[in-house]
C-alpha cells in the first residue's frame, strides 16, 4: 500500500459492497445446506457465489482504484471468468444429474408389513 487515504464515501461503499457480496455468498452456503434436492443444492450456491462476486469485485475496484488513482483490468478479468464458469459448472451438474436420473432405475420403495402377516401371504401362495 502506499500510503494514501480513501475518501470517507468511498471506504463506506466499498465495505458495504464487500460486506453485502459476502453476505450473499454466505447465503449461498446455507442454501447448499439447507435445501433438500440435488437441483435446488447446486442452484442457491451458483446465484450466491455470482452476486456475491459482483459486489466483491465492484468493491475491490473501487478500492484499489481509489487508492492508486488508475483502473486495474484485474477485477474485470476475473468477473469475466467467473461469470462464464459459474453458470457452465452449473449446466454441466445438472445435465450431468438428470442423465444418471433417466438412465438408472429407480429403487421401488418397499412397502412396510405388519408383524405376523408373513405367513399368511405364504400361506396365500
């Protein structure tokens, strides 16, 4: 760092953009644990971790743009890749998902018997 000082506006936006990118990351995570199904998991991580990563990087541009008085290229290229394989790691997840679901068999759910009953069905037969 060299030294320079943020305006007072400027290290109130980039903490409030930090701080909500990492909220919504977080609220991801708990998605991903929350949720019950394999689409609704993959799903909640995949938005939070998108606009969580907006917000992070506006802050950090914002930060380090600030402090060295020059636009850096560096945030916007890890936007860019970011965005592009989030979304493709999802696609890919679920296709990959929905593949095993229509191909494997489902397991038929077995059907609770009563004690005792074993025999008569035997003895039905």
């Amino acid at each position: 760092m060299t030294g320079t000082t943020l305006p007072d506006w400027l290290a109130i936006t980039v903490a409030i953009l930090a701080v909500s990118g990492a909220a919504l990351s977080l609220l991801g995570a708990f998605g991903l644990v929350r949720l019950t199904s394999f689409y609704d998991r993959v799903h909640a991580p995949t938005l939070g971790a998108t606009l969580g990563m907006a917000l992070i990087l506006t802050a950090s541009w914002l930060y380090f743009g600030g402090s060295q008085g020059r636009w850096l290229p560096r945030e916007a290229l890890i936007a860019v890749f970011l965005t592009v394989t989030t979304p493709v790691t999802l696609i890919l997840l679920a296709r990959a998902a929905l593949f095993r679901d229509r191909t494997e068999p489902s397991e038929p759910e077995e059907k609770a018997v009563p004690p005792g009953t074993e025999a008569s069905v035997e003895e039905r037969r």
